[in-house]
C-alpha cells in the first residue's frame, strides 16, 4: 500500500518497483485523487486497487480480503 504524492518519490514509482521484484504481490493506491481516476478509467500501471484518503475501514477490509482472496487462487500467496 503506498501514497501517490509523497516527497522525492511517487506512489506509480513505488508500485513499479515492488512489481519489478515480484509481480504477484498486490498495490493498494492511496489518493485523494481516486474516484477521478477510476471515473475516467485511468488505472495507472503496476496498480491493484484505488482507495481515497482516508480509506473507509469497511473499504479497506473488503479490498485486502478480495486482493488475499485473488492471489491465493492464483497461487501467489
């Protein structure tokens, strides 16, 4: 899970690199800037999952559940 505007480095820089070592593992976005990206269909690259700041509990519960859920059928776990 990483922040997309942090200091000297951005959230898609993070996300690219985790999926560099291994691409199985899952990346969570935090924005304030999610429900326009996921309105206008942009999903940035190397990016599961889009959650606004700050992510609702019951949000963040169902979005870990389903991306755990996702990479132990495919075995990635």
């Amino acid at each position: 899970m990483t922040d997309l505007g942090m200091p000297h480095v951005d959230g898609h820089k993070v996300a690219s690199a985790v999926k560099a070592i291994r691409p199985s593992v899952p990346v969570i976005l935090l924005t304030g800037w999610g429900q326009r990206l996921v309105d206008k269909g942009e999903m940035p690259l190397n990016i599961d999952r889009i959650l606004n700041k700050p992510p609702k509990l019951r949000e963040l519960r169902a979005t870990l559940s389903e991306l755990l859920a996702r990479s132990r059928s495919t075995g990635s776990a």
